[in-house]
C-alpha cells in the first residue's frame, strides 16, 4: 500500500499518477515489470517513487485493491456474496 507521503498529495495528482501506473501495469507481462518503467510511465524520478512506494509490488496491490473497490462499488454491497 501507499506511504503516508502518496496518500497526503492532491487527489487530482495521486488520481493522474494512478492512471499512468494502471496503464504501465496493463501494458507487460507483470514478471518483466520493473519500477525504472512505472517511473517512465508516470513521468517520476526513481527517487520520487521510492517515496511513494516500497517496490513495485507494493504499487501493484495498491492498484488491484482499487480495481477490487471499484467492482465492489459497482456491484452494490447487496450482490456481494
């Protein structure tokens, strides 16, 4: 999950960083993934990112806990079984 320092940012901005990782995520197998292409991807320093996020794996359970809420949402908490 995301530092303190990722969730303190402007919504507008985290939302923005959040797109361009789903897309980096979308765009590789995930075993060849590398944080150098989030960082790319996201228009990020390395350094920057290391702020955010421990390690790629830490960046892609935040997005796919995200994705989940979103289908949950859009499901309705009533068809959840």
């Amino acid at each position: 999950m995301p530092k303190k320092s990722f969730l303190k940012m402007k919504k507008m901005y985290r939302d923005v960083l959040i797109k361009s990782a789903t897309e980096v995520f979308n765009s590789k197998d995930y075993q060849k993934l590398k944080v150098a292409d989030f960082c790319k991807g996201m228009d990020l320093p390395t350094g920057t990112f290391y702020e955010y996020f421990e390690n790629k794996e830490d960046l892609c359970v935040y997005l796919a806990s995200l994705a989940y809420e979103k289908k949950f949402v859009a499901l309705g908490k009533d068809n959840i079984a």
